[in-house]
C-alpha cells in the first residue's frame, strides 16, 4: 500500500503541472499580447501534435511494458521545455515550445491515468481514490497559480513550473513500475477492437462530447476576464473546479456500476448543458466561477465512466494504448476543433454566445448517448 501512497503523492504534484499547463496558457499568451484567434491556432496546432504523440509513446509503453520509465523520460525532457516556455515572449519561440509540450508533455496524461486505473485494480482500491489527489493538486496549484501571477506577475509561471516539474520528477522516481499483462501485444486484437461498432459509436460519442468542455477549459480564462475578472480570479475558478473534482472522484464509484457507463455519461451531458447554458447568460465573473461547481457531475462522471467502459471493452494487453486513444480524443482531436473555431468565435461574436452555442452541442451529445443505449438495448452491437 506504501505505492499507493507514492501515487497519489504523485497525482498532486503532477496534476498540479498540469494545471500550469492546460489552465494558464492561454492567460499567459493573452498577456504577451496574443489575440484570441492566434491563441486557438496555437493550442489547435499544438493539439494536432497530440493526436500523433499520445497513441506512439503509449504503443511505446505498452510494447515494452513499462510505463514508469517512459514517464520519467516525458517529464525530464517536458520540465526544461516548460520553464523555457513561460519566460518566452515572442511568437516564434512560443509556438515550437508549444509544439514541443504537446509532442513530450501531453502524452504523459494517459499514461499516467493508465498507471493509476491498473494500480487501483492491483491493489484492490478504488480508482477515485487515487486520481482524486490529482484533483486535489489541480485545485491547490491554480489557486497558488493565480495568486502569484496576479501580485508577481505572469512570468512567475516559469519558476512555478520548475518547482512543481521537480516534485513530480522525484515522486515518479519512486513508483514501482506498473503490473503488466503477460499476454504479448497483437496488432491484430487492436485492429478488431477499434473497427468494431461499440468501439467507434462509443469513441464517436467521446469525441463529441468532449468538444464542448476543451472550449471550457480553453476559454474559461479569456471568457472571465472579458467579464471584467483578473488572472486570480481565473485561478480561482480552476481550483472551485477541481475542489469540486475531488469530492466526485472520491464518490464516483457510487454512481458508475458496471454496464451502466452510458446512462451516467449521457446524466453528465445533461448537466453540461444546464452549466453553459447558465455560463452564457451571467455578466457577472464571479457567478461564472461559481458555476464551475458543476464540473463535478459533468466532467467527472462523464470521463471516470468513459474510463470504465474502455477498460471493459478493449483487450487486456492494449490498456495504455487504448487509454491513449481516449485521451486523443479528449485532449487531442476535440482540442484542434475547439481551439481552432473558439478563438474566432470569442473574436467574432463574443463568449456569452460561444457558450450557448456548447449547451446546444452539449444536447446534441446527449441525444446521441440516448440513441446509442436504445440501439443497444435492441440488440444492436452499437
């Protein structure tokens, strides 16, 4: 049990740089004087990077089944990276830094949610309990975050990101490397597995969902501050967010029972609707950060049950990849739609209208969701 401990140790640390990254980006090009356009090209193309990176290094992973030394390596490599990144000014060296975070960095995310469901499941724990701690490290860093970048300024980011990349380095160090499947991988098992129709309705479904909450998390900071909030209270949201992210991944296990994975995504949808909807009528910065409460029972149950299902579904030895293929989706493929169009249209017509338009995808997908479970309640292997 002492590894669990080092790993949710790690999950705050880590989680923490990740928030310095995913959160605090886009504020950090906003004041080196980057529109909102150039900004969603940046994280698009950033995010095209991603849909190459994640699935090689977890096809890495899991071909020499380890996942703790590819871990180490991402990280060392992203630290140097990442610091350089937040004391860079102009467009040029922004953008390859950019570049490289998301060909080294953004691959540890899944990597790293594989670690901790296949550690969970070895030791007999609930996984909500150990991502959780991630939750935890999220929320305590985008409160340290905002308030440093507020009274030290916005390049005090460089030096957060040192620290806590560290931390994170040191902790992996004392992970104990992963249980793998005996089993050898077969590009063949992969190759069945994602053409059969569960898979791709199921991935489809993701993906769609997905989009909307990435324009959140892109545009949350810009959207604030367009209300007339600061950098502290953007922090502030991040960690009402991920406060609230800690209480649902300790309780999701209640709630998502095997075979019902779909009845809880497509309730996540539904209270993604009712949160843009509410986001894009406040004038208020404040109320807006109050609304991130419902990041518990949308983000939460949507990704901790998408989770489940995958790790019902695909074969046993393709765990990281598969977990990668999910993060692709979530963090990739949805990232270059959401960054790309969300920009313009903050430029173009403003974030109160960029957020009804999420609810309306946010009903979409969950139609989509209703209409999966009929098809398979019918028998269809939907």
């Amino acid at each position: 049990m002492r590894q669990v401990l080092f790993l949710r140790a790690y999950n705050y640390f880590y989680f923490s740089l990740f928030a310095l990254f995913l959160s605090f980006l886009p504020i950090y090009l906003a004041e080196r004087d980057i529109s909102a356009t150039n900004i969603g090209l940046m994280l698009g193309l950033g995010s095209l990077i991603g849909v190459v990176s994640q699935p090689l290094w977890g096809m890495i992973s899991d071909k020499y089944k380890v996942v703790k030394k590819v871990l180490l390596l991402l990280i060392a490599i992203s630290v140097v990276i990442g610091g350089l990144l937040y004391r860079s000014t102009e467009l040029v060296p922004l953008f390859v830094g950019i570049s490289l975070m998301y060909f080294f960095f953004m691959p540890t995310d899944p990597l790293v949610e594989s670690f901790n469901y296949r550690v969970s499941r070895h030791y007999k724990v609930h996984f909500g309990s150990i991502r959780m701690y991630g939750a935890l490290g999220f929320a305590m860093a985008s409160s340290i975050i905002g308030y440093a970048g507020k009274h030290y300024g916005i390049g005090s980011l460089a030096v957060l990101f040192l620290v806590y990349g560290i931390i994170t380095l040191l902790l992996c160090s004392l992970l104990a490397e992963v249980p793998a499947a005996s089993k050898p991988i077969a590009i063949r098992d992969f190759g069945l597995f994602i053409k059969s129709k569960q898979t791709l309705w199921f991935l489809g479904l993701v993906l769609f969902l997905a989009v909307p909450h990435r324009l959140n998390d892109n545009y949350i900071g810009l959207y604030i501050k367009s209300l007339g909030g600061d950098v502290q209270l953007v922090g502030q949201a991040w960690t009402v967010m991920t406060i609230i992210e800690v209480v649902f991944f300790a309780i999701s296990h209640y709630f998502i029972k095997p075979g019902k994975e779909l009845a809880v995504i497509a309730a996540a949808a539904s209270f993604y609707v009712l949160r843009f909807a509410l986001s894009a009528v406040v004038t208020d910065p404040a109320s807006l950060m109050w609304l991130q409460l419902l990041q518990g029972v949308s983000f939460v149950l949507f990704y901790a049950a998408s989770i489940q299902y995958l790790y019902a579904i695909i074969p046993e030895e393709w765990k990281a990849t598969g977990q990668t293929v999910l993060a692709v989706l979530l963090f990739g493929v949805s990232s270059i739609v959401s960054a790309t169009v969300g920009g313009w249209f903050i430029d173009q017509y403003g974030g109160s209208k960029l957020y009804g338009a999420m609810a309306f995808w946010s009903l979409a997908a969950m139609l989509l969701c209703l209409f999966i479970m009929l098809k398979q309640k019918k028998g269809d292997p939907a």
